[in-house]
C-alpha cells in the first residue's frame, strides 16, 4: 500500500507506477487511497468546494452533486499516483464511497472485495485483509500523517473511538445518505509513526524527502497500542 507524493521529482505518475508494479513482480499487488473526502458536506474537502457560495448556492451545488461510482468519480485529493492506478485499466476499486482504495496486481479483486459501505478503513474494509496478508506499507516521500494504515488500529484500540455521523451521495444525483462510523482522527498519526520501533522501518531518501517502508501488520499493532495509551490519557485530562 502506498502513499506518495511526487511533486518535485521530474517523474510521471506512470514511471513510478510501473517502476513499483515491477519491484513487486507478478505475484504482487499495489494498492493506494482512493478516498473521495469532497462527496461530503462536513469534510474539509467539501468546506473547501462551497466556502464561497451564499447559502442558496451551496443548497444549489449540495442538491446537484454526483453520487460516487467506483469505476468513474476521479480522486484529485489523493495525488497523481493514486489517480493513475485508479485509471490504470485493470485496476480494481472497493466500494466505499469516501474511503475506497484502489489497486493492480495479482490479488487486486480478492483484496478490495466486500467493502462494507457503512465501514471506512475498519474490519469490513481492505485495510483488515491487508493486515491479514501482512501487506507492506511504503510512504514514498510523505510522512506517518498520511498513513491510512493507522485508522485499522483505531478500530481496534480500546477504548473504541466514539460514533458520528457521515453523510455522502449515493446512487443517484443529490441523494444524500446518512451512516455512522467510527470518529477517525488522523491528528496524532505523525507521533505515534515517530514512536515505532527503528527495526520495525527500513529508512531511505529519494529527491530530497524521507521513504519509510514497513510491515503494516506490527505497525498497526503499536499503533493500537499507542493510541490505546494516549487518547485515554488525553480523555482523562
């Protein structure tokens, strides 16, 4: 599973496509983010869209917006990588319609199957068969903030994070649809990378930026056990 970003490189998104489709040969599987945070209206990503709209034109653009469909709606938040897998042809999307994931290779259909739509990045979601598999993660010049890896462990950190509500457009054009879900917090995802053991990393650099490659499965268990500790802490105060 990889997250990356690419600006300054002087590399297409293609080349480094390719360039990991081939490190992982083919009995290998690349998956990225696909998540489309703008199919929303409490997300950044959305504020984002109608912060210069009137209330008349932000109920306008609210009742006019396209429902997710896996094999069209584009994920532009997610960087160029990710948006040239997910329209790589052959790539497979999970279903969720906030937090899919995309990928290529050998497992791509088995991996991203039953993507419970009502599940963001928990036990019904790829993130858990990933962990079975043991899949490796690489953040490819970004850093632990941006692990979705992470959101498993707050699946199962005890206690379990609260429920909210999420809202997004499915089916048909302005059908907005409302489900709980875990709260997800990605806001303390860069400290709890910073606390993992050095042998559970393998460090380099590429174009001036960190890469970190490590085993998802041991990663996400310290984690749990991280986020475990501290949020309990930071509840109590």
């Amino acid at each position: 599973m990889v997250h990356a970003s690419l600006s300054g490189t002087g590399l297409s998104p293609t080349r480094v496509r390719d360039a990991l489709l081939d490190a992982l040969g083919p009995r290998g599987t690349l998956v990225v983010p696909a998540f489309t945070p703008e199919n929303s209206d409490s997300s950044r990503a959305h504020r984002a869209l109608v912060a210069h709209l009137s209330a008349a034109e932000a109920a306008e653009f609210r009742a006019s917006m396209l429902p997710f469909e896996p094999d069209a709606t584009p994920c532009p938040s997610m960087g160029a990588l990710a948006e040239c897998v997910r329209t790589t042809p052959g790539a497979v999307r999970s279903a969720h319609p906030q937090t899919s994931l995309a990928a290529l290779g050998a497992r791509a259909g088995e991996l991203l199957a039953g993507h419970d739509p009502h599940c963001h990045l928990g036990e019904r979601s790829p993130l858990a068969k990933l962990y079975d598999a043991d899949a490796q993660v690489l953040l490819l010049r970004v850093g632990f903030e941006v692990c979705s890896a992470f959101h498993l462990a707050e699946y199962r950190m005890t206690p379990r994070p609260p429920l909210r509500q999420y809202r997004c457009v499915l089916g048909d054009k302005g059908n907005w649809v409302t489900y709980e879900d875990l709260t997800l917090d990605d806001g303390d995802f860069a400290e709890a990378g910073a606390r993992l053991p050095d042998e559970l990393l393998t460090r380099r650099k590429w174009s001036g930026r960190p890469v970190t490659l490590f085993g998802m499965r041991a990663a996400v268990d310290d984690v749990r056990d991280q986020l475990s500790r501290s949020r309990l802490r930071n509840d109590v105060k």
